[in-house]
C-alpha cells in the first residue's frame, strides 16, 4: 500500500513596499537580485544569444537609459506591449516588480561581473566593541573590528581569549596541518616576551610543513592526482609538480609568477626545467589508456576540462555553460569559449625527463662499470672471440655463395588469444577479428617435414601488405591518409 503523502502550499506573500507603484525601502543589487531576475525571465529573448536577439536589446547590459522603459514595458496593462509576452509565460510577480522598481528608482545601475571588478579595501569600522565581559580583550587587529560590528548587531560577542596552549595548538593546526610538539607548545607557553605570538606565527610559517599544508588546496583546483583516472587509473609520475606548488608555497613566490609559471611556464624565455614542471598544472587531467579509445577525443575532452579549470580558477568564470552556447550568467559568448579552447589546444603533451644529480651519477657510475667490463671481454676469452670470428666469416662466405637462401616455413597450426589466423596458400598467416593491446600468436611447424638443406640459421618475421587489409597494410592499424 503507497504511503500517505501530506502536502502544504506555502505562498511567498510580496509585502507592501513590493507592491506595484510603491516606494521602495532599498536600493536592489544588479548582480545579487536584478541579474538573475532578468537571466530568468528576460535572456531568453534580451539576453546575449544574437540567434534568439530578435529586437537587438541586451538586458544583461542594460543601464539606467533603459531602466525605465523595462519597468514601463513590464507593468503596462497593453497586452501587446506587455512584457513578457504571454506565449513566453506569465507576467512577473508583485516581488519581481518590486525588486526592478527598487533598482530603476535607486539609479538602475549596471554591475559588472564581479570577477572583473577590481577588490577594494574596505573601511574599518571605528566603532568601539561593546564587549566588556572578563576575559574577552578589545580589538587587536583590524579583523576583530570587522567581526565585532557582524556581531553587535546581532546580540552577539566575541569568545573568550583561548588559554596559550589552546592557542598554539590551533595555529599550528591552521598554518601547518599538523599539531606543535609538546616542546613547541610549552615554549610559546613560556615566551611571555612581547611579540611572543608573532615570533611563533613566524616559526610555522618558516617550516617546510606550511608549504605541504597550503599546497593541498591549490593541488584540489589543479586536479591533481597520482593515477591517470579512467578504466586502467595506471600510475602517473607528476610528483614534481607537487613538489613544486609546495617549494613556491613556502619561497613565499608572488601569486602573479605563480600563476603565470603554471600556465606558460614552459614558454617564458630561460624557465628551464622549472618552467616546465610549473607547466605541469595542466597535465593534471585524466589520461584514458583502454585499447579501444580514439585518442583525438580524449585529447578534446582534455582540452575541454582545461578550459573549465582556467575559467575558475584565474578568471572567476563557470565557463562550461558556453561549451554549448552563449552564458546567460557568466558574461564569456560561445565564441570566446571556443577562442580560449584553440589557444589550449596548441600544447603539446610532451614528456620532460628531470636531472638529478645522485641518479645522475649512478647512471654514470653503472654505464662506465659496464665499459669497462666490455673491453676487457677480448682479454678475458680469447678462444671464444676468435671462435666466434670464424663462423662469423664462415656464414658470411656461405650467404655470398649462395649456399644459404631464405624459406617459407608453413605452420601446421596457428592459434591467438583473440584474433583469428588463417593459414594462406602461400605459407602467410591472415589475421582477422579482433584485436587487443598485446596479442599473441602460437605457431606451430613441423620442421622435419619440411625437408631443409642444411641447419637453420636464423627466424625472420615479416609483415605483409593485403588488400584486404586497413589501408592496405601491413598491419591492422585503422588510420585516416
């Protein structure tokens, strides 16, 4: 038997300051209430889709010169100048007039995409705390003053002042992922200097710990991962850009070089190998290694995840929206997507072997040993060597006289893990069917029937041309020419 199901409607009831022609209390925020008012009802038609922009009006640009006429065209009792029509849905509600009222009146400013507006430092405010409770010390820095006039208001106070051993605990927590040791701790606890708390900030944040702390964050925008992902999820060696996001953590590096090292590093003049470790943010999408993929739409899907991932990260953007068509939020056009997507699509997936120094020299030391050992072979077996002369020079006068020819050799059976053999007329061996990453053919000859002159030699294995083949052959390779 269903459940029973119990339902309410709850309306949302605009007051009387939403009300058509009413004053409004507050002026309305184009990005926070306007923006997404107009996204819903309007783009359709207004926004910045030229295909569905039939009159030529943007509302996503929309300024004061237009405000009034919106709202005019909105509110109108003309049903055929009314907006929005009626096949497009119905009229806006009291609160949606009233949101658009509010903005037109206060000025219909127009508000940029707030990743384009530069920060600006705010105020600080001035007014005194009004926490006098024992314990709970006045304003140290301006943060205190900011959460103090968040909190006055409120009916809210700040907390007490943590005890030292509390305090070290969590800003060692804070700054480098991991508690202080008992001796760290009872050191803050004993420095009653002043200054004792900057100089223990100073103390975490020149530990290498800060870097491996802070770099977790950054290395989750990157996508960072040991494995390729995907059906295999094989491992893949990109540890050194880690490591490099934790070294410029704590070098205290620039966010500007940062940022420009992980998207051109490998294209600055004199980057070196760290420009091309830097390089490596982008490198950090999943890698599809199963047999039966084709490689051109992996390296599109690539492509598309950098394009989303330098959209939030550097440019405040969602731009996935505009993969299939102009943003009604974001203000990035189908176009531009596709733009920025070409620019990410000339890099080349190159692979960048890194120097170091103790393999370096083990590599040397080993090759050298090798050498040496080498050289001495002559020395070591005489006999051997000079053996070894002699049939070399005795198979070579054989071959020149002809007395050594290359045979057919026909296997009796011919079995594979997978593909189809077919043994041919000729002695050849057709392979059909499917075909995996490493197949391997058994074949088996029966060599005392086949009547040979003298001792075999040698084996070679070729691979022929068909007409039957893709392309013709040799090989089963699909290939477009």
């Amino acid at each position: 038997m269903p459940a029973p199901l119990l339902l309410a409607a709850v309306l949302l009831v605009a007051g009387p300051e939403n009300a058509p022609g009413a004053s409004p209390q507050a002026a309305a925020s184009f990005n926070r209430e306007v923006r997404p008012l107009l996204a819903k009802r309007c783009f359709a038609c207004h926004g910045p889709d030229e295909e569905a922009n039939e009159s030529g009006l943007r509302l996503d640009l929309a300024g004061h010169d237009a405000g009034g006429e919106i709202l005019a065209r909105i509110v109108t009792d003309d049903e055929y100048t009314r907006m929005p029509p009626p096949e497009s849905g119905p009229p806006l509600s009291d609160a949606e007039v009233g949101t658009l009222r509010a903005w037109v009146e206060s000025g219909a400013e127009y508000e940029p995409h707030w990743a384009f507006v530069p920060p600006e430092r705010p105020d600080v405010p001035t007014e005194p705390s009004s926490d006098a409770r024992e314990g709970v010390e006045p304003p140290r820095n301006p943060i205190d003053a900011f959460v103090d006039a968040k909190l006055a208001p409120n009916g809210l106070e700040r907390s007490a002042v943590a005890d030292r051993r509390t305090l070290a605990r969590r800003v060692a927590l804070d700054l480098t992922g991991v508690p202080p040791t008992p001796e760290e701790a009872d050191a803050f606890v004993a420095d009653v200097a002043p200054g004792a708390y900057e100089r223990y900030v100073d103390r975490l944040l020149a530990s290498p710990r800060y870097g491996e702390r802070w770099a977790r964050p950054w290395l989750d925008l990157a996508r960072y991962s040991d494995t390729n992902g995907y059906e295999k999820d094989r491992e893949r060696p990109i540890w050194p850009y880690r490591d490099w996001v934790v070294r410029a953590l704590n070098d205290n590096l620039p966010y500007d070089e940062f940022s420009i090292l992980q998207i051109a590093g490998d294209l600055l003049p004199g980057a070196g190998i760290d420009g091309q470790i830097a390089a490596g943010f982008h490198r950090n999408t999943m890698l599809n290694e199963e047999g039966g993929i084709d490689p051109l739409q992996f390296r599109h899907e690539a492509v598309v995840d950098r394009v989303g991932v330098t959209g939030v990260v550097w440019l405040g953007l969602s731009t996935e929206c505009a993969q299939c068509h102009t943003h009604k939020y974001d203000p990035i056009t189908h176009t531009d997507y596709y733009r920025l997507f070409a620019l990410l699509n000339n890099a080349d997936n190159l692979t960048v072997t890194l120097p170091d120094p103790l393999v370096d020299a083990e590599r040397d030391r080993i090759t050298a040993e090798a050498d040496a050992l080498e050289a001495k072979l002559p020395d070591d077996y005489p006999s051997g060597v000079e053996e070894f002369a002699k049939a070399f020079e005795a198979w070579t006068k054989l071959q020149t006289a002809g007395a050594m020819h290359w045979t057919i050799a026909e296997p009796t059976a011919a079995t594979s893990n997978s593909p189809r053999l077919e043994v041919l007329e000729d002695g050849s061996i057709f392979s059909t069917g499917d075909i995996t990453k490493r197949d391997l053919f058994d074949l088996t000859f029966d060599l005392d029937a086949m009547d040979l002159p003298g001792p075999i030699t040698g084996v070679r294995i070729e691979a022929l041309p068909d007409e039957r083949l893709p392309a013709g052959g040799p090989g089963r390779v699909f290939y477009e020419g």
